[in-house]
C-alpha cells in the first residue's frame, strides 16, 4: 500500500495529540498539601498534562510552604494569582508582613525565610489564563468586558456583580467556559459555560478539580476540618 493510500495519511498527528492533551484545572488549595497530593493521584496526573490552579494555593491550611514548594518546581502546571496571593504581594511590595487577618501569623511562619523568595516568583503569575475553549479566574469578572481589561482586585474577590445580589456566572452569555475558585460551596457551581470550583477543602469539605475536554469533575475529601466556616454560599 503506497503511502498516500495509508488509512493514516492525511491526519494531523502533532494537532491530534495536543487535542488530546489533558487540562486539569484545580480548585483552592488553601495550604492543604495532602489533599492536593490525593488528588493529583486520584486524576492520574502526569507531566503529559497541562495543570492550572485557580489560585488560593495558600493561607489558612496547614501547609501552604509546602503548596507552594510544590508549585514553583512542576513545570508543566500555571497559576491566576487568587486574592489571598495578591493581597501577600501587596504586602510584600510595601515592603510589610501581612497581619490583618487571623491566620497571617501563621501563614507567614509557615513560609518563614523563603517568603521574599515564593513572593518573586509568584508576582510573575497572571489575574486570567486564557485557551481556545476556556478562561481561568480566581474570582470572577463583569460580563461584557474582557477580563484582561479588568481591576485585578475585582478579579480575584468578585461573587456578585457590583451593587447587586446576582452571581456573576448567572450574567455570564459567553460560548468560552469561565472556570473560577474563591466562593466556597459544598458542592461544585456547574453552569454549561461556568463552573466552580471551590469546595470547601480547608473548611473539610471536597478539594476538586475539573477535567478537560471531558469535563468530568474529580473530588477528594478533606483529611480534617482546618477551619471554620461561619456562613456558606
């Protein structure tokens, strides 16, 4: 059989392939090493996929040095920078420690003498990562505008749209499917173009990630109760 009559002839394999690629998107980490840990394992992951974090990899957990320890030395994994990550760059870049919430102190001493060290690292991540078929932000945005176009603290600590009670994600028309973190709930937000992925790990809830193109979402438990919630949704 000559080669142009090969059933493979004419197949794009370099395209076909990274078609194929997986993209994992992960939800807040909060410093919960081992829960992060679990689930890398329970979705299989590899240096052959591609890894996002919806940011919040730190604060209020148990381990966050070790979150980001982790972060900065896997090659193949991008972060948005979440609030609590731009809220330390803030900080750092005025020159203070943070101190105004409950758990700062601790924060700070688990990242102890490298802190000046994961802070110039992480001041190079994005507010939004942008492919074909999706976006990925920490917060959320206002409908209408492109988020790169938007205030990066808006980006990191929106829930509802300015001045009203309705969700951001309800507003959303978009076709591209916006994947966010940072509104904790029990259970995964799923929209046909929106979904959430903060599920309360560090409260003992679920740590989740979502798997694309297939979009199956993948959950772990909390080991324990890290923190407590006051109020959900």
């Amino acid at each position: 059989m000559s080669p142009a009559c090969h059933p493979s002839a004419g197949i794009d394999w370099y395209n076909l392939v990274v078609s194929m690629r997986r993209t994992i998107i992960i939800g807040d980490v909060h410093g919960c090493y081992a829960e992060l840990q679990d689930l890398l394992r329970k979705v299989d992951s590899s240096q052959k996929d591609r890894l996002i974090s919806v940011g919040d990899l730190i604060a209020k957990g148990p381990d966050s040095a070790a979150v980001l320890d982790w972060a900065l030395r896997t090659p193949n994994l991008e972060c948005v920078l979440g609030n609590h990550e731009l809220r330390l760059l803030d900080c750092w870049r005025r020159g203070r420690l943070p101190d105004e919430k409950p758990y700062d102190a601790e924060l700070v001493g688990q990242l102890g003498r490298g802190f000046d060290g994961y802070m110039r690292r992480i001041a190079r991540w994005p507010m939004v990562i942008a492919g074909r078929e999706f976006l990925v932000v920490h917060g959320g945005f206002v409908p209408g505008t492109p988020p790169a176009r938007q205030d990066p603290r808006l980006l990191a600590n929106l829930r509802r749209l300015p001045g009203t009670d309705l969700p951001w994600y309800d507003a959303y028309r978009g076709k591209r499917l916006a994947v966010f973190g940072h509104w904790a709930r029990k259970r995964p937000v799923v929209r046909d173009n929106a979904i959430g992925l903060d599920t309360g790990c560090v409260y003992g809830v679920r740590l989740t990630a979502l798997v694309l193109p297939q979009r199956r979402l993948v959950s772990v438990p909390a080991r324990r109760v890290y923190r407590r919630k006051q109020r959900w949704g």
